[in-house]
C-alpha cells in the first residue's frame, strides 16, 4: 500500500483525508490497514508515534458506515458497533478527538467512556444509540455489571496501547470484554512493545490474528539524537543549567523517577527562573490536566514528570526529553523517549547519566538506530 487511494474507503472518508492532509500511509497504516479494511484481525507492533491511531480509525468508520448506508444503522441505546480500549482518561480523550476529526463529513456518533469522570457524565455519554466507543477498561466492565452498555452488537474491537495495561486484572478484564462481544467481531490490537501479558492477550484472544511488526521496532527513530551527559559528583544541577541556556525548538519534558524527584527538580527551575509545571500521581487530575494544557498548548516550555507522561500522550511540539534520573526498565526509557521524534519529526533526548545507569546504558546502545 503506497497511497491511501489503494485502499477500499467510502467517498467520504477519501475526501476527509485529503482535507486533512494525509497522503502518504505511515508503515505500521501501510502495512495493517488493507488487513483491517478487509475485515482480518491483526495485531500490530510499531513505535509510538507512527499513526496507530489512523490506523484502525478508518477501518472502523469505513466499517460502521457502510453498515449504515446498507440499511443497517444502529437504533439500540447504548448498544455500539466498535469499541476502543485505551489504558487512560488522557489517551482516550486523544483517540475521541481523531475519530471526530475524521466524521465532519462521515457522519458517526463517537462516545466516550473513561476513568477519572463523574459516572452520572459517562451515564449520559453513552444513552442513546451511537456507533463508536472509546472506554477505559474499568469504565466498561462497571457498565457492563449495571446493565447500562451492552456489546452484544459490536463489530470491530480493539485494544491500543496494550502494553500500558499491564495491571494483574488485565488479562481477566480483556477476556471478559472480548467475551461480551459476538465470536465473529473483528479485532485489532495495537502496541510499542510485547511484554508477556501482551504476549499472552494475543495467544488467547486473537488465535487467528496477524501480527504486524514494523521494521526495526527494536530500536530507536532515527530522527531521535541522544545525547549523554555524565553527573559528576551527584551533581546534576549544572548540567541541568547548561541545557535550559540552549535555544530549542519545540518544549521540553524532564523526567524524574519519583514524586519527591520531580518536586526537587520543579525547585530548582526555579531557582534558574525557568517557568515549568509538573505532571505525576497524587496531584488534583483537574490540575494535572491543566498543567498538560498548557504545556501543549505552548503557554511553557518545560513539563517536569514521572512515568505517568511517558505513556500515551502525544504532545506535538516536543523537541526534547531529558532524562533527569533514569529509569531502571529498558522499556519506561523506550516510552520516555516516544515523547519526541514523533512522526518523523526531529527530537534530542539528554540522559543524565551516573555509575548506576550502567546496565541501563548497555541496553539503549543496543538499541540506538542506525542506517541500515
């Protein structure tokens, strides 16, 4: 697949591609989206990203909309025809967002159903008929026990992000919503990496599927320049002044391991008069939104996080993560660095780097992209 136009879309869907300014398929789009358009399940493996999204929206809309221009449109209250499973509220909110870019002109009903709303909000989301339904696993199955979805008409069901679901209820709670679907829905689930509890999802529920890997996702993007600074002394501090005195385009996230690192890191920002806001757990969720709000919205330069922002949010004009302390696991540095170099853009990412970090360092030299 080389052009959008190679594929068997709805007019519509073809002239909204346009209007938006997709015209050359990404490879994991290229390379899973005829399986998808022809009703196959598949599996897909790619870099954070790299249009996953895209990927299974227009096998969806294409799907629920040719039901409906068929004669078979939904008329059941709160009974879907799709269904996406994210692993957050914030994700979840991105993926609402790209369906309803796509369906000014395809006209379909998106809902969402997410954690961290008011459930009287997700009561009212999901009333009525719709065709498209993006949830959060928690939010399904506790709909599901008051009788208020039902899945019993869904045609295409996918997990995205599966590797970020990776709590010991997963596994059960992707079987149960699975199970509540037809045997004969289509599925499609999307992930950077393949833990073992991804593994075993795509043992036991998608048999049959095809697993899509796009090329070299064992390593980094090419477009990503990593940088490694040593701490000398345990001071971090100086390096730290030094990047902030660099011109960049795009903003910067600067992770920490923990609360009390990112609090540490947050003070001295301030002492180098750097305006930045933090993103971790145990902070209001209306705060933590709002402070993604205006770092996305370009209103400051610098997010200091945990791993909570190293999941699932695309945040455009990222140019540069550093990596104020490592993390210990290969893959939270590998989701860290997903933050730039996204979509072919150009990002820097800037380790820290101390005795400690030595097994770590091995690991991302293994994994450094180069030309091949």
């Amino acid at each position: 697949m080389r052009s959008f136009d190679d594929i068997d879309l709805i007019l519509t869907l073809r002239e909204t591609l346009v209007q938006l300014g997709y015209t050359k398929p990404t490879e994991i789009q290229a390379k899973t989206l005829p399986m998808l358009i022809d009703g196959k399940s598949v599996a897909g493996v790619a870099q954070t990203g790299s249009g996953k999204t895209l990927a299974y929206a227009l096998p969806i809309l294409n799907l629920v909309k040719s039901l409906e221009l068929a004669k078979d449109p939904v008329t059941e209250e709160g009974t879907p025809r799709a269904v996406v499973v994210v692993p957050s509220r914030d994700l979840g909110e991105q993926v609402a967002k790209v369906f309803k870019q796509l369906t000014h002109t395809t006209r379909v009903r998106v809902r969402t159903l997410l954690g961290g709303i008011a459930s009287e909000v997700g009561k009212r989301n999901v009333a009525g008929p719709f065709e498209v339904l993006v949830a959060t696993p928690g939010r399904i199955t506790q709909f599901l026990d008051r009788r208020l979805l039902s899945l019993s008409d869904v045609r295409f069901l996918v997990f995205d992000e599966a590797d970020q679901m990776l709590d010991d209820g997963f596994l059960k709670t992707a079987k149960r919503i699975s199970h509540e679907c037809p045997e004969d829905r289509q599925l499609a689930l999307f992930s950077a990496t393949v833990p073992p509890t991804v593994q075993e999802l795509i043992n036991q529920l998608f048999g049959e599927a095809k697993v899509v890997r796009a090329a070299h996702t064992d390593r980094l993007v090419a477009t990503l320049v990593t940088d490694n600074r040593q701490v000398v002394n345990g001071k971090r501090l100086p390096l730290l002044e030094k990047l902030v005195k660099e011109k960049l385009e795009g903003g910067t996230i600067i992770f920490a391991n923990t609360r009390d690192q990112v609090d540490a890191v947050m003070e001295e920002m301030t002492k180098l008069g750097q305006t930045c806001l933090a993103y971790r757990g145990e902070m209001e969720k209306v705060e933590r939104r709002k402070n993604l709000k205006a770092f996305r919205d370009g209103q400051v330069d610098y997010l200091v996080a945990t791993d909570l922002a190293a999941r699932g949010l695309d945040v455009a004009h990222v140019g540069r993560v550093i990596n104020y302390h490592l993390p210990r696991e290969l893959d939270n540095y590998r989701h860290r660095v997903g933050r730039t170099a996204r979509a072919g853009r150009s990002g820097v990412v800037v380790n820290f780097v101390t005795e400690r970090d030595a097994p770590l360092m091995k690991k991302i030299e293994n994994l450094d992209s180069d030309d091949e």
